[in-house]
C-alpha cells in the first residue's frame, strides 16, 4: 500500500515533508535525453535498468526517447512494469521457483518477456513453466565476463546451453546477457576500458560460436553508466542496461575521465530532501535523513552546494552534519538536499517521487516496483 505523497502539487520545495526522495525534473531530462543523444546514429539500443528507478512513470520517459524496453532483476519488478504498460521486458536474471517462473510465464501473455539461464537445470524448468502455461519465452544465456558472480563460462559451454535453449519447442533463444557490473566503478578511465575489453573478447567469442552452429544472438547486453561508451563503440552488443545514467549519485561522481576529472556526461538529479532536526553544539547539525532514508552502501551521501557541509555520519533515523570551520550553521527548520551514495537501493525506501523543477513541485510519480518482493 503507497504510503500518503509528501507532497502536493504547487508546493514550495522547502513546504515539502521530509525525507522525501525529490527528482529535479530539468537535471533528470538532461539526462535522458544526453542518453538518447549519445545512442542515436549506432546500431546499439537502450534498454534501461529498472532497478534503479523502479517506476513505469520512468520507464515511459526513457522509451519515449528511443529505448528498446527495460530490465530488471526481479519478477516483481516485471509485473509492476508490464501492468504499468511497459511492453518490452528483460529480467535480466536467473528466476528459481515455479511459481515464481508460473508468474512470468502470466506475464507473458501481455508484454514482451525474456529472462536470463546460466545452466541446464534452469532451462529444463523455464521450458515446463511454458509447456504448463501454453505460451513461448525467450531466454538468454547470462555469460559471466568478470563479475565473478553468475553466469556460465563463456565460449563452448554457454554455446552448448544455447543449443539446448534453441533446440525447446516452447522456448526462443535470445541472445546473451554480458555484463560486467563491477567494471562500472574503477575510478581511472584507463582500468574500466581494459575490463571491458576482456568482456567483448570474451562476448565475441561465444556469439561466434554460436553462429558457427546455426543460432543467431537477436540481443547481445550488458554495460552500465561506467562503461557504456565502451560496448557502444565494440561492434558486439547491441543494447546497453544502463540504470544509474538518468539520476546519479555520490558513487558513480567519483568516475574520471581520460583527463583524471571526475566524468561529467550525466547530472545530479535524485535528492532525499531532509530538514535540519537540531543544531545542539558548535560545529554540528542533525537531519531527520539517516539509514532508513538514504543507502550508505556505497558511501554517505553528500550535500548538494553546501561545501562547507558534511553528512558524517548515519543512525536509524539522523544524520549528523559537521559544518566547517566558522561557516554558518543551518538553522533548525531549514531544509537540505542529500546526494545518495548509491541510487538504487535509497530509491527503494520510498513509495513517491516528488519532481522538482523552479523551486516547486512540478509532479508526483509513484515507485511501484519497491520493496523486497521477487
């Protein structure tokens, strides 16, 4: 059940409640539309990560702008998307389960669905959940090339999968899944393009492969907001899942380019908006924004144009703020704007977004696909 929006259309932002997750509208359309603008004229589609913003709402903006569908880890977050007319879905990921695989074999009667195997066991049962639901689903073969977490070998074992896929009468093969997620956050420039070479040969040689037996790849994808330059330049993929691109956050800010500057292709434009709870000494506020409110995974988030102050520390449901130096301290009541250190899991804490754009609220989008459920 969506909690009540903190929110209402035409209120100031400093009117709004706090935590609240804030879209600033003018740096998020920035975003997607440098995207669209990067992609177009290559052979290589978007087909976003909805992990990251887990909203339809979303997902419409992107395709709007030239994107081929979306992907997603879940099962959950594939019904949240196709009730929320996205036709075209990836879950980029193994499902375990009938009845989570029943689920999406349901799904396929109204969108597009495709979802991920890296061994036979998963295509004998994806096959029976399609066999027992009287539809066709289209499976590709996660090929591990670097993140050391699932997928198959590539080369000749995945290209021995791929015949079992192809040869199903109730499945469709569908290319590949490559991506190499931790390449996305070595900072110097100079280290992810080397891991993402190694990626391609490695993708190269497997679509190669399987070509040489008969079986074309429709969908070769992988890359993310660290690299996607790079496998939009390989000649071998042809969707790119990049998420992070339409929001960023401290993390990927902390990317350099060639120059050894921190990249600056896409803008800041996911805030948690928090207030200023109590300024008890010299030096030190706190903001009602703590672990239940931003992500500190991947790091505390940081404060938007505020240098002189820093989120240094994290409870329950505070934030503590050193201010430096004689800088003057914010007020009680005043409201702050926090960075996230990682996007995706601090957008999973909040059920609206509340887009921003001249100081007011703009629009209020709902986070369908929150929460644990798979």
């Amino acid at each position: 059940m969506l909690q009540i929006p903190p929110a209402r259309i035409g209120m100031r932002e400093d009117e709004v409640d706090t935590p609240a997750l804030l879209v600033d509208l003018d740096a998020f359309e920035f975003n997607l539309d440098t995207m669209a603008a990067r992609l177009a004229g290559t052979n290589v589609k978007l087909r976003a990560h909805a992990k990251t913003h887990k909203s339809p709402v979303v997902a419409h903006q992107q395709i709007a702008r030239g994107a081929v569908g979306q992907c997603v880890q879940k099962v959950a977050e594939a019904e949240a998307l196709a009730w929320g007319g996205v036709k075209n879905i990836l879950i980029s990921n193994e499902v375990v389960g009938a009845d989570k695989l029943n689920r999406v074999a349901a799904l396929a009667r109204i969108a597009t669905i495709a979802l991920c195997a890296d061994c036979p066991e998963h295509v004998t049962a994806i096959e029976a959940a399609a066999r027992d639901n009287g539809v066709n689903l289209t499976v590709l073969i996660e090929i591990d090339v670097g993140m050391n977490r699932a997928g198959i070998a590539p080369g000749t074992e995945a290209a021995a999968l791929g015949q079992l896929i192809a040869a199903s009468p109730h499945l469709t093969f569908g290319g590949l899944q490559s991506y190499h997620g931790s390449a996305q956050h070595r900072r110097p420039l100079e280290e992810r393009r080397i891991a993402i070479e190694g990626a391609v040969d490695a993708t190269r040689r497997t679509v190669d492969l399987l070509r040489q037996q008969g079986i074309a790849c429709p969908i070769v994808g992988g890359a993310g907001t660290g690299t996607f330059e790079f496998e939009t330049a390989s000649g071998v993929y042809n969707e790119i899942q990049a998420g992070s691109y339409c929001f960023m956050d401290v993390d990927y800010a902390k990317n350099l380019d060639a120059s050894g500057a921190p990249v600056s292709t896409f803008k800041h434009s996911l805030f948690v908006l928090a207030t200023v709870i109590s300024q008890p000494r010299h030096g030190v506020a706190v903001v009602d924004a703590g672990h239940k409110a931003v992500a500190v995974d991947a790091g505390l988030p940081g404060v938007w144009q505020r240098p002189e102050l820093t989120y240094a520390g994290a409870s329950d449901e505070h934030g503590r703020i050193l201010i430096a130096g004689d800088a003057p301290p914010p007020k009680v009541g005043d409201k702050l704007r926090l960075i996230p250190g990682h996007c995706d899991p601090t957008v999973d804490r909040y059920d609206w977004y509340v887009g921003i754009r001249n100081g007011r609220v703009e629009t209020l989008w709902p986070i369908t696909a929150r929460g644990g459920f798979s």
